[in-house]
C-alpha cells in the first residue's frame, strides 16, 4: 500500500465521515490526532492531507495548530472548516471571531472554476452546502484566489493552485452538501493523483500476510463473542495461521436465545476453528444476584470475564499472541485525551480489557478499518450474513437490559421477547433499515388481560 492520504483531526464530530467519504473513493486514508503528528510525514508517508474541523477558535493563542511541515511536505492539502482556518492563519492571512457566521443549510455561489469542483458545480451557479462556523477568514495570504462565497463567507472556498492547497469553510462531508463526496473525489483523484485502487480484497491479502509474518509459528488466542468484530478476526487469523488460532468463547449467561449454540456450531463445527466453549453462566449469575447498580452489574461481568478468560488462556501454555478486534475508531479514540466522553461510551458496549499481567503481544488486523468495512470483509471471509448484518449487541449482554435485580426467569422472559421482536421486524423486512432495535424488562409490573382473566405482568419497552 503505497498512496495514502493522512487526515489530521482538530475534533470535528465529522472527522470519520471525511475518512469514510475518502475510503469510499477506493483511496486508503488514516486519522490522526492533531497532538500525534510528530512522526507522522515519515511513518504516513502521505499523497494528501486533509486538515479536519473543529470545535475551537483559531484567534485563541492555546488552540491546535497543523505542523509546519503539512506546508512544507509538497503534498496537496484541503482545509475544512477550522482545518481551513487554521491554515490560512498560519500561512499569513487573518482570520476573526466574534463574527456572525453561518449554521446549516447554505447558498454557495461559484464564483471561479476549479479542478476541486470539476464536474460537480459549474461557475456562476448556485448550490446547497453545510456551514458551521462563528470565526471568519478576512484576508487571504498572498497566492490564494477565491473560487465561492456565501451570503456570509466572502472567503467560503479558495485555492493556492501552484501548491495545491485548498480551503473550504463548509463540510463536503456532510450529506447535506449536495456533490460534497464528489468534491472530496476530486481532491484525491484529480488534483492529488491517486488511483482508486484499495479494495477489501487487497486489505485482505495484506492483512493476512502482515498476521502470518508477525506470529510465525506461535499461538494466538481470541476472545470470541459472536459479535462482528471478534468473528471476522477470528476468520481472518484462521485464514492466516490456521489451527495456531485458539478461540475462546465465554458464555455468560446473558447472550440472546440459542446464540450459544449457533457460535459453536459456525465455529467449531463449520469453520472448524479450534474452540473453548466456556459454560459460565451459573458463575455470572451468582455474581449479579442482587445487584441493581448499572455500572456494578458491568464492573462485575467485566471482571468475571477477565478472570475466566486468564484462567482458561493459562491452560493452553505456549501462547504469546492475543488477537483482538479493534477498530480504526478505537485507535483514534485512545489517542484522542480531548474526548472524555467516549470512554463512558465505551465502557457501556464493552466488559473492560485484559490485564497486562497476561504478557501476551497484541495482534490488530481490524485496526485500519471502520465497522462498515468490517462487515464487507466478514462477507470476504465468508461470514454468514445474518452474522455480518447482526445489529451490536452490548459486552455486559442483557444484564444492561434489565434494570434492577437480575433473575433467572427475568433473563429468559427478555431472551424470548427480544427474539420475538427482532424476528417482526425481519420478517417487516425492515431489520438491515435499522440500526439497532432491542428489547428491555423495565422494573415494574402492570395490569392486562389474559384470555378471560386480569394479570399480573413485567413491562417489556421496544426500542428501535
């Protein structure tokens, strides 16, 4: 994989759609932190770079700044938003706060034809794009031109065409824009040159030839869930190392009905991947009796989940790798300390990591890739597609599921009324529409009617 384009986040809510709008060009791109970019020129070796948007106010003296040496590399460059903000002010033109701005829909008037528009929208036409900003740039530095204005933005588009930079103020990203992956397209295609030449098939083969050089002849394990991420890397390294790969699969009692048995029978029995089927629900559930604080109930499946993990890996002896299923998002959510939030996030689908006690040298082949990729390389490998379109499903399980105290009968009532409702919403043909419908046993009870007697019940709540 030799042409890459580098995008440099400032904290844009959008960051990942700006990836994924590029990646959907057949053109590799990577993100990364705007506090990580020391490195970054000579281990990206970048084509192009993309300066995201962001929360902050480029007047401010403390807010993040692109290294000189995007500038200075000769690789073209787009800034979006405060990434064009941020570029304009350090390359010696002005930009100014406390300014009205411009929020959501807007007119973009074109005012010079530019490769960056070529085919999407014409000189002295009018077209629909996605602001938000306060700060405005009011002076360019020497060498830029303007190509679009805005009601409010005299600078909304501009363009350095002997050093291939450009600058929008609106998000191309957005869906909102009308032709904004075009835009992109161009940027990558035309004016940085690149082929849209990266496949699933080609992460693929390099995937599995990077898995075989790094373990060689040693052993691997993976925690197996079920989920997609788990799964696919499971394939993959089954695929690259063959019966070096030990699944481990952890039932802790709180897994949708007959999902167990469905595992270990993909698994085991048709993919033939050797396989541990832990049956530690009798261990969970003692564990949760009484307990009804939501953050305790995934503390304990948490540690539990460790515990039986470590316990069961030391059994096998010989095993230095451990392969886990972390995203592109993960990787720049653990080097992003601005976002506080996502580990709260985080800590709501996932049971916790294992203790580095365990000495094991991780193995990552997800980590380029975002969820959606992660399902067409499922369908690469052969995954089912019931298991490749399978909505998430929480690391706690259905523990999350049922507020209050967790009993045995409690489980199997949601257990049931989960798969009913997901097999309604199949059989509407609506289940790949949505993007996650589950079912929860709320803490009270009701009165209804039962043939020709009053009941008694649990409320059960639809989500979708």
């Amino acid at each position: 994989m030799t042409e890459k384009v580098l995008i440099i986040d400032f904290g844009s809510q959008l960051t990942q759609l700006i990836a994924r709008r590029i990646r959907e060009t057949g053109v590799y791109c990577e993100i990364i932190s705007y506090n990580n970019t020391d490195n970054a020129l000579k281990k990206f070796n970048p084509r192009a770079i993309i300066l995201s948007g962001g929360p902050s106010s480029i007047v401010i003296a403390e807010t993040p700044r692109a290294p000189n040496w995007v500038f200075e590399s000769g690789v073209p460059v787009l800034g979006i938003c405060y990434g064009y903000q941020t570029m304009i002010a350090q390359l010696g033109g002005e930009v100014k706060c406390g300014c009205t701005g411009e929020f959501g829909r807007t007119n973009l008037d074109i005012i010079a034809s530019s490769p960056l528009f070529e085919g999407v929208w014409q000189t002295g036409n009018i077209h629909q794009v996605w602001m938000s900003h306060s700060d405005l740039v009011t002076r360019l530095p020497d060498g830029f031109d303007v190509i679009a204005v805005s009601p409010g933005t005299p600078f909304a588009a501009v363009a350095h065409r002997k050093r291939s930079l450009y600058g929008v103020q609106f998000h191309p990203e957005a869906v909102h824009t009308i032709g904004g992956a075009k835009i992109l397209a161009n940027f990558v295609n035309r004016i940085a040159g690149l082929k849209s030449d990266w496949s699933m098939e080609h992460f693929r083969h390099n995937a599995v030839l990077s898995v075989r050089a790094k373990i060689g002849n040693k052993r691997v394990i993976c925690g197996l869930s079920g989920g997609i991420d788990s799964s696919v890397v499971a394939l993959l390294l089954h695929e690259a190392v063959g019966t070096q790969l030990i699944c481990i699969f952890i039932d802790n009692g709180l897994l949708r009905l007959d999902e167990p048995t469905e595992i270990v029978s993909l698994f085991r029995e048709h993919f033939n991947i050797p396989l541990i089927h832990v049956k530690a629900a009798p261990m969970f559930l003692t564990a949760l009796s009484g307990v009804t604080d939501p953050e305790q109930k995934r503390k304990i499946i948490g540690r539990l989940f460790v515990e039986i993990f470590e316990d069961e890996a030391s059994k096998l002896g010989g095993v230095e790798f451990l392969a886990q299923g972390t995203l592109h998002p993960d990787v720049i959510e653990s080097i992003s300390s601005s976002c506080k939030m996502s580990a709260t996030i985080k800590s709501h689908h996932n049971v916790g990591g294992l203790p580095e006690r365990m000495k094991l040298k991780l193995v990552e082949p997800l980590r380029e890739l975002f969820k959606d990729e992660v399902r067409t390389l499922g369908r690469e490998l052969g995954l089912p597609e019931h298991f490749v379109d399978r909505h998430p499903f929480p690391g706690p399980g259905l523990a999350i599921r049922i507020p209050g105290k967790i009993t045995t009968e409690k489980i199997d009532i949601l257990r049931h009324a989960d798969f009913i409702y997901l097999d309604e919403i199949r059989k509407a043909g609506l289940y790949n529409k949505i993007w996650q419908a589950f079912a929860v046993l709320l803490p009270v009870k009701t009165v209804g009617v039962m043939g020709d007697e009053r009941t008694y019940q649990h409320v059960c709540a639809l989500r979708a």
